[in-house]
C-alpha cells in the first residue's frame, strides 16, 4: 500500500511540472506572437507611412508638373506679350521722334511769335506811356509861356501907360483945379455931395490902377465894432498876402474955396489955416474910428485918408508941414491921386507876381505828378525786362531738356534709334549738332 502511494505523489508533481512548462512554454509563444504583432503592426506602420509618403511625392510630382507647364503658358505669353511691346515701342519711338521734331519747330516759332509780340506790345505801350505823360505837360509847359509872354506884354503895356496915365492924371489935376471953383460952388453947400464925389474920384483911380473889383478891392464894406457901433469905410483894398488896406476919402471945401477966391492976404491966410485945421479935423476924426483895429479884417497899423484934391493938401503943408507926421501918429497916412495911383500899382504889381507864381507852382506840381508817373513807369519797364528774361531763361531750360544738357531727349531718341528701332524720318541737323 506503501508504494502504490509513493508513485501518486511522483506523478502528480510531474504532472504539475509539465503543466508549469506547457505554461512556460505557452507564455513565451504567447510573448513571440505578441511580439510578431507588434512587429506586423509597425512594418503596416511604416508600409503605410511609405505609402502615404509615396503619395504624398507623387502629388508633389504631379503639382511641379502642372507648375512647370503653367510656367511654360505664362513664358509663352511673356514672349508674345514682349514682341507685342517691341511692336508697340517702336510705334512709339517713330511717333516720339515725329512729335519732337513737330514740338522742337513749334516750340521755335512760339518762342519767336511770343518775343516779337512781347517787343512790339512793349514798344508801343512804351511809346503810348511816354506820349500820354509829355503831352500834358507840353500842354500846360505851353499854357505857361503863352501866360508869361502874355504877363510880359500886358507888364510893358502897363509900364509903356504908367507914364501916359501920369500925364494923364496931372493935366486931369489941372482941369480939376480949373473947375474947382465951380464945383466948390455947388457941393460946399452939401457935405452928402461932397463925400459922394471923394468916393467917385476914388473909384475912378481904383478902376485906373488895373485892381479888379470885388475880388481885389471892394467898396461900401460894413463893419462893427467890439463896442457894436457900426463902421462902413468907403474902400478895402486887398493883397495877396491877406491884409486889407482901408481908404477912406475926406472932402474939404468950404475953407479951401475961401482961400481960392480971397482977395485980401489976411483973409487968405485965415481961410488957409482954417483949412488945414479942417484937415486935422478930418484926420482926428478917422482915427477915432479906429479902422485898423477892426477884428474882422486883417488891416495894417494905418489907414489912408484920401483927400482928392491934390492943390488942396498942397496948399495944407504949406501952412502945416507937420501935417504928415501928426496924421502918422494916429495911425492915418494921407494921400492924394497921384500918391495912391503909385500905391495901387505896387498892389496890383503884387497881384500879377502871385498869380505868376501860382502858375510856376502849378507847373512844379505838375512836374512832380509827371516825375511820379515816369518812375512808375521806369519800375514797370523794369518788370517786363525781368518777364522776359524770365521767359528766356524758360527758353533755355527747355533747349537744355530737349538737346543740349546730359541725357536730352535728342541723345536718348538717338540711342534707341541705334538699338534697332525702326525709324522713317530723322531729326533735324540743327538738333543733332546742338546735342553733339
């Protein structure tokens, strides 16, 4: 019994033993396929990655290829378009070379037409300019010497009549005198008529001495006073300078016309000093007028007593030869005709030299506008010389573009000329001498 036990025992651990290996064994068959799996699993890995890749070439293949032969469309359409440009530029050229030639004589004839219009236009408003600026002032350069020569004749009519108006005047003192006796008859009786007539001998002078009234002497003028006594002088003489000169004619008759017709020597002595004290009376009597003092006028310090007999005030000094300085005193200066008509001829001498220099003045006035104008002138003329050194210069600049300076437009037509543009027509000698 014991050793049928024994064997039991054996066989089963030989059974578990073969059982280990056939695990053993199992497990690394196991193992190898599995490792054959992987091993299938990463060359279909790597098949398919080839695959893909080869794929992926082909399509890189396929892709150059359309490339290329888009490439070889596109080369194809260079070409043609570039033989189409040299066409075209060759067109071009011969029309550039027509048109440059056509510009370059245009350009000469515009040029010409635009100086000689520019010469010709500044010639003639020169011309115009200077005619429009001489010929008034010839005019009135003219005027002028026309007024002159006239100022001289009438001058030498007046001095040639001064002497003739003397005379004059002294044989009409005469036939005063004459008719003195008559004429006292009728007015020592009036001393109205009395200073009518003074004043009527004292126009006549003042029309005599070439004054021209209302403008350089005026008559009958009514004043007032600061005190509001009203003053009515017989004449206002005027100057150029403003300053009025007051005459006032005084009539002495009565007294006069006794000393005339006495007969006794005492009696004529009294009726003289009788009148010479009617003179001072007179005298007195226009400074208390106080004319010169009048505020609306400018007046000297004096005024003038006309006393229109001349044998009258003669006989007056005679017996009163202080009579002068005793009116001057009073700021009364006495005259007679043939003291004032010297009076008022150096008034109206004054008048003639004023006008004469305002006309002078009226001329440098004048030269001064025109001397203004010249200079305007001169600065304008000034002007168009730049303008058209102006445009000159443009000129130049354009020649110089055209075919003098580097790289004109002549040299350049030239060049593609001798790169082998066909041309029908060749360009001025005159443009390629220039450029040469």
């Amino acid at each position: 019994m014991c050793i049928l036990q024994v064997p039991s025992n054996n066989t089963s651990m030989n059974f578990s033993i073969s059982a280990i290996i056939i695990l053993v064994i199992l497990f690394f068959v196991l193992i190898l396929l599995w490792l054959r799996y992987q091993s299938t699993l990463k060359d279909l890995s790597i098949a398919k990655f080839n695959e893909q890749r080869v794929s992926q070439e082909l399509n890189a293949s396929v892709l150059a290829h359309q490339y290329d032969t888009n490439q070889l469309h596109e080369l194809k359409i260079d070409i043609a378009s570039l033989e189409s440009q040299h066409l075209f530029l060759q067109e071009q050229m011969e029309q550039y070379r027509n048109d440059t030639s056509r510009s370059n004589e245009q350009f000469q004839l515009l040029a010409n037409k635009v100086l000689d219009e520019k010469s010709a236009k500044m010639e003639h408003d020169h011309n115009r300019s200077i005619k429009e600026m001489l010929d008034p002032l010839k005019e009135r350069i003219k005027t002028f010497e026309n007024r002159i020569e006239q100022n001289i004749k009438e001058d030498i009519a007046r001095h040639s009549s001064l002497k003739e108006q003397i005379i004059a005047l002294a044989h009409l003192n005469e036939r005063m005198t004459l008719e003195t006796t008559n004429l006292t008859k009728a007015l020592k009786g009036d001393n109205k008529m009395q200073g009518n007539w003074g004043e009527l001998i004292l126009e006549n002078i003042l029309q005599k001495s070439g004054l021209e009234k209302d403008r350089e002497y005026f008559t009958q003028k009514s004043f007032t006073d600061e005190y509001g006594k009203r003053l009515m002088p017989d004449m206002l003489i005027k100057t150029p300078d403003d300053k009025v000169y007051v005459i006032d004619s005084k009539v002495s008759l009565k007294a006069y016309e006794q000393y005339v017709n006495a007969e006794d020597s005492d009696f004529e002595k009294a009726a003289l000093k009788a009148h010479a004290l009617s003179i001072r009376s007179h005298v007195d009597g226009l400074a208390d007028k106080r004319y010169h003092e009048l505020y609306q006028i400018e007046s000297p310090d004096f005024v003038l007593m006309f006393v229109p007999i001349e044998t009258a005030f003669a006989a007056t000094v005679k017996v009163d030869n202080s009579i002068y300085q005793y009116a001057f005193d009073k700021h009364v200066v006495i005259v007679t005709p043939s003291t004032l008509l010297a009076t008022l001829k150096t008034v109206e001498t004054m008048w003639r030299n004023d006008k004469q220099q305002k006309y002078a003045l009226d001329i440098a006035v004048q030269a001064g506008r025109m001397y203004d104008k010249f200079h305007a002138f001169t600065e304008d003329m000034g002007k168009i010389d730049n303008r058209l050194n102006q445009l000159r210069n443009t000129y130049d600049d354009a020649m110089n573009k055209l075919s003098i300076g580097k790289g004109n437009l002549v040299q350049r037509a030239e060049k593609i000329k001798q790169l082998g543009a066909k041309a029908n027509k060749k360009l001025s000698k005159d443009l390629l001498e220039k450029e040469g």
